[in-house]
C-alpha cells in the first residue's frame, strides 16, 4: 500500500493524562487508505531531530479525511508534538505498516499501556463479538470510547481500577474466553499473550511496538527475530516497521 508524505493540519489537541496526549489531524490522502492497525510517522519541526516518531493510528474518519493518534510524551519529540494547537501543520508519512487481519470469531482486543489506542481503530471495524481487555499502570484513558463495542475489562498494576495485576489476570479472574486474540503493548505483555495462546490453541496477532527510523523498510532499524529465515535477507529478521507490525503471535520471537 503506497504510503504518501504531507503536510498535515491539527484539528484539535486534548490532554488524556498526565502524559498522553489525543490529536485529531486533517490527513487527506492517508485517512482514507489506512487499515486498523497501521501507523504513521510524525517529523519534528526541530531539525536537530531528524528521526521522525512511529505512532499508531488511534481512529479514523474517512469521510472527512481525519485521524487521530494517542500517543505518550516520553522525550522530545513527542513532547514538541504535544504542543501543538488546532491550525498548526505538521509532516507526517503513512498510512505504514500491514495492521490486522479482520477476522470474523469471537474476538479479545487486548492492549496494554500505549498499545491501547490502535485498538480502538480495530474495535470499530471488527464484526464479530468483541471483549476488550485493557492494561494500565494506573490511571485510566480511551476506556469508555472502547464501551460501544463490546465488554470492556481494566486490569491496573496498582488495583485502583478492574482487576488488580495484567491484562491476562483479568482474563483469567473474569472467565473470559476467546477464539481469536488481537494484542497490542510492550514485550513482555506480548510475550505471555502468545504464551497463552499456544497453550490455549487460540489464533493470535501481536502487534510490536518497537524503536523506528525510516518507517519504510530501508534502515533495518526495527528488525525482531523470526521463527522463519527472510527470503531476502537469508537470517532470522523480520522489519517490523515494513513486515509488521502486526505479526502472527507463532511468527516472531520474543
Ligand atoms: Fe527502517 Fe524499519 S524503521 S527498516
């Protein structure tokens, strides 16, 4: 799928917590073509910071050519963006990456921390039955949006909110049960979701978020290990920002 670079308008900009951030963006020529769980490239305006961030794309409006992103300040970049008012332009390049396979089975949505919000994206256009399960360290965002889908599970590292522990705690303090797993968070969240799921015999697709430069499949920046060997490059990589970064669970190593 081409991916294209443009200039993007804010729409708007809302603080979700402390340190997450929602922005709509006007992204004409993207909007329309991007698939759940698919992400964009958002560049700085300071040049000292060349690389640009990878962010998932949250939600999309079609219609009227709009995205949006939910991202978490964790340096500079990411912080610059989140100054951003309504109005002001910003580069970006995508729609990038494979996002997931649109299944029709009984679904788990599973995201932790900042891979909740490409979950969202997936919600909204998944047609079958949806449970979401949603790890957070402890304050809570998106969880009510996720409420028009199906049922909604929290699981907090703290107990303030659902059940206190991980996302596969709360699966397994509620009897939930699945045929298909979409997941979507750090490493070690992933790597007992695809545990789970070989144990379970469940169909599984991760999603991995991981270090990116070029986005485009060119730097190798990104690679993760493969069960299978590459037919290009002949060893066990896979670039998660080109080959993902959605993969089978059984796909990668973690
Ligand atoms: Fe450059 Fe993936 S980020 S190859």
């Amino acid at each position: 799928m081409a991916q294209v670079k443009i200039m993007a308008e804010v729409k708007s900009q809302e603080q979700l917590t402390e340190d997450v951030f929602s922005m709509w963006l006007k992204a004409p020529g993207i909007a329309e073509k991007a698939v759940p769980g698919q992400f964009i490239s958002v560049y700085t305006k300071d040049k000292s910071k060349l690389l640009p961030r990878p962010i998932s794309i949250c939600q999309v409006e079609k219609d009227q050519g709009c995205l949006r992103i939910v991202y978490r300040v964790v340096g500079g970049g990411t912080e610059e963006f989140s100054k951003y008012k309504a109005g002001e332009e910003v580069s970006i390049m995508g729609p990038l990456g494979n996002g997931f396979p649109l299944k029709q089975k009984k679904a788990f949505l599973i995201g932790g921390g900042i891979g909740i919000p490409p979950m969202l994206e997936l919600a909204r256009n998944l047609d079958c039955e949806k449970t979401m399960v949603l790890g957070y360290r402890d304050v809570l965002f998106l969880n009510e949006e996720f409420a028009p889908y199906g049922q909604v599970y929290v699981a907090t590292e703290d107990g303030s909110a659902g059940t206190k522990g991980n996302v596969l705690d709360a699966v397994r303090e509620n009897g939930l049960e699945a045929d298909i797993i979409y997941a979507c968070g750090p490493t070690p969240m992933l790597r007992a979701i695809k545990a789970y799921a070989e144990e379970k015999g469940i169909e599984c697709y991760i999603s991995l978020e991981e270090k990116m430069a070029c986005g485009i499949g060119a730097c190798l920046a990104c690679v993760c290990k493969s069960k299978e060997v590459d037919h290009h490059t002949h060893v066990h990589n896979k670039r998660i920002c080109k080959d993902g970064p959605v993969f089978a669970a059984q796909e990668v190593e973690l």
